[in-house]
C-alpha cells in the first residue's frame, strides 16, 4: 500500500472528473485500514478549507474538484450579426437567432411529435452542421422505421451525416463542444427541481455548438417536469401538443421582428411519427 500523505491524496483529486466519494478514493488507493481511512478524513477536511475540494450536496463524503480557471471574455472581437443560420420545421429562424453555446428546450406531451420535430430539424441541417443525436428510447429498428418515412433520403445518408447513439443518462459525458446535440429526451424520476443541473452541465461542455433537449410534459399544459428550472439556460423554448406547437420564449428576435415572437403557434399534421405536413400559424394566437 501506498504511503498516505496529503501530496497523494492531492495528485488523485485533481487527476479525477466530476464527482467522486470518500470510498473512490479508498478504492483507488488501496486505503483499508480504519487508521488509513481516518486519516483520508482528516487530509480531505484540510483539502475542503483550503478551497480545493467542496462538498456536493448533503451526502457525507461526496467532493468535487473545485475549478476557479478563469478566461476572459474578449467582447472587441465579437460580432453580434455572427448567427447559427440553423434551419427548423415551421420556419422558426425567420423569428430568433440562435448563437453559438445556445440551449433550446422543447417541451412535448408523449406521442405529440417531440421526435418528429428533432428528425426534422437534423434532416434539414445534415450536412451544413456537425450533428450528434442521441436517442434514448427506441432501437434501431424503431428509428429507422421512422426514418424510412422521408423517401427523399435513403438510410446511408442518415448514417453518413448524423451521429446516432443510444443514451439515457449522463449526457453531459458526451456533449460535443461543436456539434448540433440532440437529446431525445431528457428524463427525471424525482426531485424535477433539480432538472436544470444536467441542462447547465451539458451547456458547459459547449463551445461553437448548441444543445436542445426534449423534455417529457403533461398534456395541455405548457412547460414539464421541473418548468421554469428547466427553462433557465434556455435562448428557445417550445411546446408540443399533438397537432400544435407553440413559441414558450425567445430571447433573441430575428432582425427586423418588432415584437416578441413569443406565443406564435402552429397547427400541423404529423404522418407516421416523423413528416411534418401542412403547418398553418395560428395568427390570432391562443385557440
């Protein structure tokens, strides 16, 4: 066994990511002794007061690696007319521009066309953006049955353009700095306040790309599970219901839009979980 001194313990703590318990540590460092483990509790407490580590939570003996790197804005260089040109079903980028780093949810009620908006919406940027989708519910029969829908693309062109994962947990594992990412969908089981710590989690691996999540929500109600949490990072949100989406915000207006395109809503038929036909906006706003 290796000789326990704050120097180790330190090299350990900041070689990790993400959190890591009191038992991690044990494990990796072969510390079994009650003397050890006390001793681990004592170098951990002094680590805590010197801001290098900080508890996570209320559970004992979880840490994080505190991370006060900071880089400088360069507001000079900007250029605020530097927009995504993204491409959406409903046309909704003659309403908002998106930036680099942007979060947009989508709010759907089940079976209302979550899916079907987010395969749209990489079907018509594949090939002018970098686009990673991961799918957290259906196989790859499933998919492709959806896919098979567009009979303007044959599957190959879905595998060349579109990376396409499984995935249902820890998101923020595998966020791609500067790609498109498209969760489908986000699930919470418990405490829905605390939806917005994933949502900030996978924001912050962004750099030149954006994230939009769907997230599960009752029918006829506006925002789901965990609402205006979930809602915090967001630039774009929209509602789903089957036959009708709607503008929940849009914080940056397309040039020339004079008034907040917030509330705009559309009526639209979805044939075979994924085409998108005949979308009329509702001009007059709520039904």
């Amino acid at each position: 066994m290796l000789k326990l001194s704050r120097a180790l313990v330190e090299r350990w703590v900041k070689s990790t990511t993400g959190d890591f318990s009191l038992q991690d540590i044990r494990n990796e460092l072969g510390i079994e002794s009650d003397e050890g483990k006390g001793h681990l509790r004592v170098i951990m407490f002094h680590l805590r007061k010197d801001a290098i580590v900080q508890s996570v939570g209320k559970r004992d003996g979880v840490y994080r690696l505190i991370d006060d790197e900071l880089i400088p804005m360069k507001l000079s260089g900007a250029n605020p007319h530097k927009v995504l040109d993204l491409r959406f079903p409903f046309e909704l980028e003659r309403f908002v521009r998106i930036y680099r780093k942007n979060v947009i949810i989508l709010f759907g009620s089940k079976s209302a066309g979550k899916t079907a908006f987010l395969i749209n919406l990489a079907k018509m940027n594949m090939g002018r953006f970098p686009i990673v989708y991961f799918n957290s519910d259906m196989g790859e029969e499933e998919f492709r049955m959806r896919l098979d829908k567009f009979e303007d693309l044959n599957i190959e062109e879905w595998d060349e353009l579109i990376e396409l994962y499984p995935r249902c947990l820890n998101f923020e594992d595998v966020i791609k700095a500067d790609y498109i990412n498209i969760v489908d969908f986000l699930e919470i089981f418990d405490e829905f306040y605390r939806i917005g710590e994933p949502i900030q989690k996978m924001a912050s691996k962004l750099n030149n790309g954006i994230l939009i999540v769907a997230i599960q929500k009752n029918p006829n109600v506006e925002v789901g599970l965990g609402g205006q949490r979930a809602m915090e990072k967001a630039k774009l949100v929209l509602s789903l219901d089957p036959g009708k989406i709607k503008i929940i915000e849009a914080k940056n207006w397309q040039e020339g839009i004079i008034s907040s395109p917030k509330g705009r809503m559309w009526t639209y038929k979805l044939i075979g979980g994924a085409r998108i036909l005949n979308p009329i906006e509702n001009i007059g706003g709520e039904e």
